[in-house]
C-alpha cells in the first residue's frame, strides 16, 4: 500500500529539520554571545589568544620543502608577540590583539602579512571582490622588512585541499583570493589564499625576489567552527528526528490505520534522509578525515542501503541511479584524468537525489511483475 501525501511531506519536512537546523542553530550561536559561554566565536582573532599554526614552506627548488611555525602569545591587553619558526631561526614582531601591527612603537593600522580581520557573518558574507588591507612584512619573509604591500580582494572562492597531509583543514574551505601589491612600485608580488570566516592564510604564492609556496597544514586557531558546530547539531537533530517519527507511527490514534510495513517504510525513509543528509555534510566539510577511499566506501554503502530499500519495499531500482551516478562520476575523474576527489564528489548530490526520488516511489501504486526473475527483474524494475 503506497504512502499518503501527507505522510510522505510529514517524512520530508522532518529530514529537512536536520539540514536547515545545522545552519540556523550556527547562525543563533555566531551572533548570542553568552559570557562563559560562547558556543561560537564570532570575531575569531589569530593575535588574541595564544595560538600555533604550522606551515609547509616550498622555496621554489625543486623536491624541496620545509615547514615551519607561526606562533603568538598575548603579553597584555595591549600587545601580543608573534614568532616565526624557520629551522630553528626565530623571528618575532609585536601586534594588538585586533591584529594590528606594531611599527616604531605605534599602531598605525596596518595589519602583518600574517593575518587580516574579516567579520564572520552569514555564510562568509563580510567581505567582497574589490576590498583592500594595508599590510606589512614586519620580518622579511616576502621581501625587505618593513615593507608596506596593499592586499586587494579579487574573489571569493572554495579551496578543496585533498592532500591528506592537509586533514587538520578538515575539508572545503570559503575563501577569498587576494593580490598582493608592492605600495612602493605598484609591482604584484604575490597571491594569497584566505579563509573568509576569520582571516587565516591558506595558501601563500610568491615574494620578492624568488618564488615560495606557503601552504596551511595545521593550526589550533578555530578555523572550522562553524563546520563543527553544524554537523554536530545535525546528528542530535537526526537522532531527535527518528524518536518523533517512532513516536507518530506508532502512539497516535491515526498511526493506528497504518500497515506494519508502512510503519517500517516510513522509518527507513528518515533514516535514509537524515543518512542524506549527514553524507552530504561530509561530503564538503569532512571529507579528508575519511580520505578518498572512505567517502566511496560511505557513498557505495548507503547505495547499497537504499537499493536495499527499492528491493524490500518494490520502489524499482531505477531510482539508485543517482546516487550510482555520483559515485561513477567522482571516480572517472580521479582515476583516468588523476583530478582529485573533490570537488567532483560533492558537484551531484546524488544521495539525496536518490531519497527524494524514494520518497516520490513510495506514493506510487506498486506493479509487481512475479513472471521475471533473475536479470530480466532487475531490468524490469529499473525500466
């Protein structure tokens, strides 16, 4: 017996809880701030507290990389010191906690090189093509010390690290793309990579006089709190999901009309939604924990679940193509052109295709063909 309309809505507007709430319960927690309590940091500064980032330095030789670390530790209200360690050669300058830098003695409201202020507004809104920060190179680490660049916005972008020496970055990241100008030849330097939730250097190309690559390999600055806080709501949400679905196909007076099987159905719809939804959250946020071997696996296990699903309830496979499509696609593309994973893994939300398309299914009167078997079945439930 097909499910209701209603029933079917009732199914998607509970999933769509858990996506919706992620976001919405980050946006509540960036913008209340509670004293002692902060769930999150809205204006996360890199030169407030006392944080340590490391850095892979390729110096343009080929085969050649270093890393080193970017450190700082506040003093007082008024200044914090930051060191860069390159091979046991330390350099340091002094910074207000704001991040602005100290020149002779005073601040004159330039920012290092090192880090820029961004606000963290809604979903990395608080900055735009065409922007511009007066930074300088207080060490010498781009050029001569002291000197003065312009960093000018050029766009905003997502960076897709895939290396896994890069899996404290977690996964996507939004980004902002920046030129860097020498003020005094109006010269470009170099280009620049930054997160656009709280100012951090992802990626660093180009100085004066020789080519260097500076890439983020690890820090403990907040970087993906927002991310984290999302997924975490999502999963209680999930779990708090299944409970109220459990609870009405079963308590209530109308829950009473539904067969055994429908209530079965409709469970296994919300856990395949809110399994949807969860992937699709790894699969831009999370990936590189998993690696590129376990986000197939994850992909090919819920696309066996809901073939599963198609078999045990007569939906007709045909509605697995999605998902199978998404798996296919990622695939070729890291295997015959050597492109990586992402962001092609994330380019088709095919999981969640696939549950809209169950969910649509389970509203359809079922055609059971009991003369095919073997192949011919699958073949006639996928036609």
């Amino acid at each position: 017996m097909p499910l209701s309309a209603k029933t079917r809505y009732a199914i998607l507007g509970l999933v769509l809880c858990i996506g919706l709430g992620g976001f919405v319960f980050n946006q509540v927690a960036i913008e209340v701030e509670i004293p002692g309590m902060d769930m999150n940091v809205k204006d996360a500064r890199l030169f407030a507290n006392d944080y340590t980032s490391r850095f892979k330095l390729e110096n343009g030789t080929k085969g050649v990389s270093t890393q080193f670390t970017l450190s700082s530790k506040v003093l007082n209200q008024t200044h914090t010191n930051v060191s860069i360690d390159l091979g046991g050669n330390t350099s340091s300058f002094l910074v207000h906690p704001n991040g602005t830098l100290y020149q002779g003695g005073q601040l004159r409201g330039n920012y290092s090189i090192w880090w820029i202020y961004i606000p963290n507004v809604l979903m990395g809104f608080g900055v735009k093509g065409g922007e511009e920060y007066d930074v300088v190179d207080p060490t010498g680490f781009i050029g001569l010390p002291g000197q003065a660049y312009l960093l000018v916005v050029d766009r905003k972008q997502t960076y897709w690290p895939s290396d896994p020496e890069l899996m404290a970055l977690s996964g996507a990241q939004a980004s902002i793309e920046c030129s860097v100008w020498d003020k005094a030849t109006d010269e470009l330097v170099s280009r620049a990579l930054i997160d656009i939730t709280c100012g951090m250097i992802e990626i660093w190309e180009g100085a004066q006089p020789s080519y260097i690559r500076v890439t983020l390999v690890d820090t403990d600055f907040p970087i993906s709190r927002n991310r984290q806080i999302v997924l975490g709501v999502a999963v209680v949400l999930s779990i708090v999901v299944f409970v109220i679905a459990l609870y009405l196909v079963r308590v209530p007076k109308k829950a009473k009309s539904l067969e055994p099987k429908q209530r079965e159905q409709i469970l296994a719809l919300v856990g395949a939604g809110a399994g949807a939804i969860l992937i699709e959250i790894t699969d831009i946020w999370f990936y590189l924990f998993p690696g590129e071997a376990g986000m197939f696996l994850i992909h090919i296990a819920y696309t066996a679940a809901a073939g599963v699903m198609c078999a045990r309830y007569k939906l007709g496979y045909k509605w697995l193509i999605p998902s199978a499509l998404e798996i296919a696609f990622a695939f070729s593309l890291s295997t015959f052109t050597g492109d990586a994973f992402v962001p092609s893994m994330t380019a088709f939300m095919g999981s969640t295709i696939t549950w809209l398309c169950m969910i649509w299914a389970s509203g359809i009167v079922k055609h059971v063909n009991d003369e095919s078997r073997g192949i011919k079945k699958i073949l006639a439930d996928i036609v």
